[in-house]
C-alpha cells in the first residue's frame, strides 16, 4: 500500500465519522425542543409539584366530568293537589264569590240543558216585557228603575236570593214603584246539575229572602244561565213556578256598550217579547244607558212597558 491511498483512505474515514457526528448532533436538538414544546402546553412539566393548583385545572384527566342534567322526576304532588281542588263537591253550587263576577245568562262555559218547549206568555196588544236578571245592585238597579220611572214603564226583576238578603231596600223599592219580582236562586245555581233538594233549597231561601223584604212571595222563576231540563222542569212547576225565559237577547252581559246593547234590543223585539237584560251585580252602566233609548224608542212608537204577572 502507498503512502497516497492509506492518506486517501484516512481522509474518507475522518468525513464519515464527522458527517455521523453532525447528524446525531442535529437529531438531539430537535428532539430536546420538541420535548419543551410538549412539557410547555399539554402536560405537567416533570417534577411539577402535586400542589400547583393552575397546572393540575388545565390536566385533562382532573377535568371533572361532565354530568348531564338530571331529569326532573314527574311532580306527583302538585297535580294531585289540583285535581282535589277541581273535584266537584258533592252538591254543585256555585259559590257565592261568582256572584260578584258577571253572570251571563245566555252562555255558559260548560255545556248545560236548555229546554225548548218552555211556553211563552200570551202577547198582548202592544205590550213588550222588560226584564232583568242578576240583582239587586244597590248602584245599578237603583238606576234602572230612575229610568223607568221617567217613562212610567214597568218592569220584573229576577233577584238573587243572597243578594236581597244583602240589599232587601232595593227590592221594597221595586214594589213600592209598581214592579214585580221573580226568583233567580239564591247563589245563581245552574238548577240542573242540582239535586232536588238542592233545587228546592236554593228556590225557597230567594223567596223566604223576598217575603222577608217585601211581605210576599213570587211564582216567577228564571233559571240562571237559561239552564233547563226536563225533570227540573217539571220539579219546579210542582212547586208553583212559572218559569219565565226570553225572546230577546239584549247582549249586555258581554257588550259594555248602550248603543250595541240598544241596537240588538231594537232590531230584535216584537210585540209581547220578554227583553233579557242584567241589572247587576258587576258594572251596568252599559245597560242603564241603552235602556233609556230603548224606552224613548219604543214609547214613541206606542209600545207599553208592562211587569210579569208574578
Ligand atoms: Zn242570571
């Protein structure tokens, strides 16, 4: 061997060996720094203490686990409660606080019996039959019966037997001025949905209640709600009532307004017609004002205003 190739050999070896050492030099750089990039972002640096609080919040394994909501059990008290309190009790009777909430008679929220063939009073000549329902108001039919008087008009009022309990000066006043009364119950009971004594209670209390006042009793009945059947029917004539429905509507308990209240009363009565208005218990202005055009309009046609014979 020649001295030129053992330096040629030499030469080759040294390259090797230096290139060798760079490469594994340059691969523990990136390594290292790939290290600090971990150690920095997701997980605890080594020999982080077991106290720091900050490191061990962001540890994805001390993350607390996300728990769903937990369904809310089906309440079975509550809904228990409401069905007591819904549950009819033995005797439905409508309780007196209604009393001082409008009255409808012509609608009901549940569905009631209404008898058809219930006769009418026999028409005569020119005679139309006011009538009113849901007093004494010590406000109200005070100022229906002003407005009949300035028209010599006469009248009927179905009366709540608790209410002339409470305002008996008012119904003496109805008699006293030429009116007759009738008896309307004494809570404003639907009848038929009451038992027969119920019906024979609630009847005889209003006119105990009436006779107290005014010295006398009534043979006029006007169910509240206009609510009627058979047997009721047939219970209440047994015990002397006429009972008295209407030919027209005037609307009052659902219009507050006389000219709408006036209007339908107008174009809708014909001689002998018995007219269904309230004079209480809630607010009837409404009423009071459409009566006084009724009674201008129809005296100066010639109609006469005359009371039930009760
Ligand atoms: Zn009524």
């Amino acid at each position: 061997m020649t001295i030129r190739r053992l330096m040629a050999l030499t030469l080759f070896a040294l390259l090797f060996l230096g290139s060798t050492l760079a490469i594994w030099a340059l691969s523990r750089t990136e390594s290292s720094a790939s290290d600090q990039v971990l150690s920095a972002g997701l997980a605890p640096a080594p020999g982080a203490a077991a106290g720091n609080a900050s490191s061990n919040d962001i540890a994805p394994e001390e993350t607390p686990p996300v728990t769903p909501e937990p369904i809310p059990e089906p309440v079975a008290t509550e809904p228990a409660e409401v069905v007591r309190v819904a549950e009819p009790p033995a005797l439905v009777q409508i309780p007196a606080d209604l009393i001082s909430t409008p009255t409808p008679d012509s609608a009901t929220a549940v569905p009631l019996p209404f008898l058809t063939n219930i006769p009418a009073v026999p028409r005569d000549g020119s005679v139309v039959y006011l009538t009113f329902d849901d007093g004494p108001d010590p406000i109200y039919t005070n100022q229906v019966l002003d407005v009949l008087a300035r028209y010599g008009a006469k009248a009927t009022f179905f009366v709540i037997g608790n209410s002339v309990d409470a305002y008996p000066g008012v119904v003496q006043r109805m008699i006293n001025e030429g009116h007759t009364v009738g008896n309307h119950t004494y809570y404003h009971e639907a009848l038929p949905l009451q038992e027969p004594d119920h019906i024979a209670q609630t009847l005889g209390a209003t006119d105990a209640a009436i006779a107290r006042a005014v010295g006398h009793k009534t043979n006029c009945l006007r169910p509240p709600y206009g609510a009627m059947d058979q047997r009721t029917f047939d219970l209440v004539r047994g015990q002397g009532f006429t009972v008295h429905m209407w030919e027209v509507d005037s609307e009052d308990w659902k219009l507050n307004d006389s000219y709408a209240i006036a209007s339908n009363v107008l174009a809708a009565t014909d001689l002998g017609d018995r007219i269904l208005f309230h004079d209480g218990p809630s607010n009837r202005a409404a009423t009071v004002g459409a009566l006084e055009s009724v009674l201008q309009v129809l005296t100066n046609r010639g109609v006469r205003f005359n009371a039930l014979d009760c």
